[in-house]
C-alpha cells in the first residue's frame, strides 16, 4: 500500500509539472505573438456565450461560459475569417464573459493579430487566457504532492 500511495504522490507531482508546462507554453505563445505578429484591421461578424454545463460525481451542475467571437480581417487581397480571442479556450463565469463579448459587439471594428508565416493563425488578444489558471492548478498539484511524500511513516 505504501509503494501505491508514493506512487500516487508522484503522479500529483508529475500531473503539476505538466499543468505549470502548460501555462508557460500558451504564455510563450503570447509573448512571441506580440512580437513577431503582424496587425490587420477586422470586423466582428458575430459575439456570443457558449455555455457549457458538467456534472459532478456528487450529482452538482456546473456551467462556465465561453466567450465565442466571429471575425473577419484581409492580408495580402486574401479574406480569413479568425475565431480565437487568445492562446487557450478561455473559459469563464458568467459576468467575465459578458465583459468580455461586451468588447467586441457584431460590426466592431477590431486589431487581428496574424502569424505571418500562416495568416489563418490569428487571434485578438496576445494573452494566454488558461495560463493563470493551468499555472494554479500545477502549484496546487505540487504541493499537494509533496505534502503528502513527506508526511509518509517513515
């Protein structure tokens, strides 16, 4: 039971690394987008919520919400049409996702953010929307992880 229990632990440890890999990867992202992409003028073609409800093994509903925006922007005398707001799926309650499609009514006229090397990559916002997220939840993994190694009988 001991050798499971270790292994449990590392698995809590591991399973934190991998989530703090996570946040540092869509914040690289970020980064390199704000200074390597280039900009173009674009128009909102739609703004909504997604909504998505889970359950829990307890029987409890849960829902977060998805900003979702539509967007349309031309390089090159070539139309894309683009629909990530950020790095991540930026999954939100409620009020942080009205604010959010708030920003960005139908027929806004908005900055896209384009790879230059492929265009169609495109985004509005140069941030990692998970980042902070994944980040916390790596650290909470961690230490769970490593509390429960070093409270082991010797």
């Amino acid at each position: 039971m001991e050798n499971f229990n270790i292994l449990l632990y590392v698995a809590f440890l591991i399973g934190g690394l991998i989530f703090i890999g996570m946040a540092i990867n869509q914040y690289m992202k970020a980064k390199k987008a704000e200074k390597t992409w280039l900009t173009a003028p674009g128009v909102v073609l739609n703004s909504d919520i997604q909504v998505r409800q889970s359950r829990s093994s307890k029987g409890q509903t849960t829902r977060s919400y998805l900003p979702q925006v539509s967007y349309q922007y031309q390089v090159k005398d070539q139309t894309y049409t683009g629909d990530r707001l950020g790095f991540g799926s930026g999954s939100y309650g409620k009020s942080k996702a009205n604010k959010i499609i708030a920003v960005y009514p139908q027929g806004a006229q908005v900055t896209v953010h384009y790879d230059p090397a492929d265009p169609s990559k495109a985004v509005l916002e140069t941030t990692a929307t998970d980042g902070v997220k994944f980040l916390a939840l790596g650290i909470i993994l961690i230490v769970m992880g490593a509390v429960a190694i070093f409270r082991l009988p010797k």
